[in-house]
C-alpha cells in the first residue's frame, strides 16, 4: 500500500462499488478472500457489498460462484484477488 492512500478514498470506492451493485462473494477460510478485504483497510469493507459463502451459502449458488474470491461487476463475474484500479475501472468508479 502506498502511504497517500488513504482509508478516505477507499471508504469512497467500497461505497461507488456498493451504488454500481458491485459484489464480492468470499469465504472466511479463503487467504485470497481476506488479501482481497484487507486492501480496503478495515473501515471501508464495511461500506462495501460482500457476500459470505459460508453464512449465505443459497445466494452464492444462485450466483454461480465457483471461486473465491469472485466479484461481481455489471454482471460479469472476476473470479481471484483484483486490485483497486482494476475494480474501479470495471465498475465506472473513480478511486
């Protein structure tokens, strides 16, 4: 992590990720799942769209995920850790 990225911008991103039905389906067990989270920094996952598979295990079937960590984005599906930029970009937000 760069020192001028602040929890602001990523607190902005996970809200812009929220707003375009952005989705990331995880499972606490995954270690690319919590590396996925921790690039949010612990303030903004709260404000972002995630699905637990191991606690909502029908929504994720519904969806067909099959990876972990998968993010959903304009209902294209990007399974494994992306970075910020790349999230951003898929979702039309500004980060």
């Amino acid at each position: 992590e760069k020192v001028e990225d602040a929890p602001v911008r990523k607190i902005e991103l996970a809200k812009c990720l929220t707003i375009q039905w952005a989705k990331m389906y995880w499972t606490s067990w995954c270690w690319h799942c919590n590396s996925q989270k921790e690039r949010f920094w612990k303030w903004a996952f709260e404000f972002a769209d995630f699905t637990d598979c191991d606690t909502e295990k029908e929504k994720c079937i519904e969806a067909w995920i099959q990876w972990y960590p998968t993010w959903v984005i304009n209902w294209e599906a990007y399974p494994w850790n992306k970075t910020l930029d790349f999230l951003a970009e898929k979702a039309g937000c500004e980060y």
